[in-house]
C-alpha cells in the first residue's frame, strides 16, 4: 500500500494531531518505509510456518498464592478517608 503526504494528513486530523509540515513530511517517509518492509515480509514463503500464539513458549509464571495472616481489620482502615460499619465507605456510582 503507498502512503501519501494526504493520507498521513487525513490520519493526523481524524486522530485530532496538530502535525507541522517537517512532520508530516518525517511522517510520511517514515510510514512510507515501515509499509514497504511489511510489503517485503509478505513475500516470504511462510506456508510450512506453524501459526503461533505467542513468539515465545512460555508457561503461567505466576508462583502459587500462599495463605498468610490477614491485615487486621483495624489497620485496614486507619487511613481510610470514610468508612462505616468496619468497612469502607465509597459514593454510590449505581442509582
């Protein structure tokens, strides 16, 4: 696909972008560039390429959750701007 000065331009204002004109020109040629390599990449043979999901073949790296003393109540609290009842107390976002 060749990119144009106009469409960079037309990008720009939808994206609400104040762009000078050294920018859209920078733009442009930059844009211009990133589209032909994806242009070259299209031309490999990618038909005996197994589709991934992700580049690397990582597992759940999270470490198990491990049961500990809960934060007193009271602790909980002490710098909670309201609270009512030994709870938090939060405005009403649902009427």
């Amino acid at each position: 696909m060749a990119i144009d000065r106009e469409t960079v331009k037309h990008v720009a204002v939808l994206a609400r972008l104040a762009m000078t004109e050294a920018e859209l020109d920078r733009f442009t040629e930059q844009l211009r560039a990133i589209l032909d390599y994806v242009g070259k990449l299209n031309e490999l043979d990618t038909s005996r390429v197994e589709p991934l999901s992700h580049a690397l073949a990582l597992k759940n790296v999270l470490r198990p959750d491990e049961p500990g003393n809960p934060l007193p109540r009271k602790q909980a609290l002490a710098n909670a701007p309201d609270q009512e009842g030994g709870f938090f107390r939060v405005p009403r976002i649902i009427e």
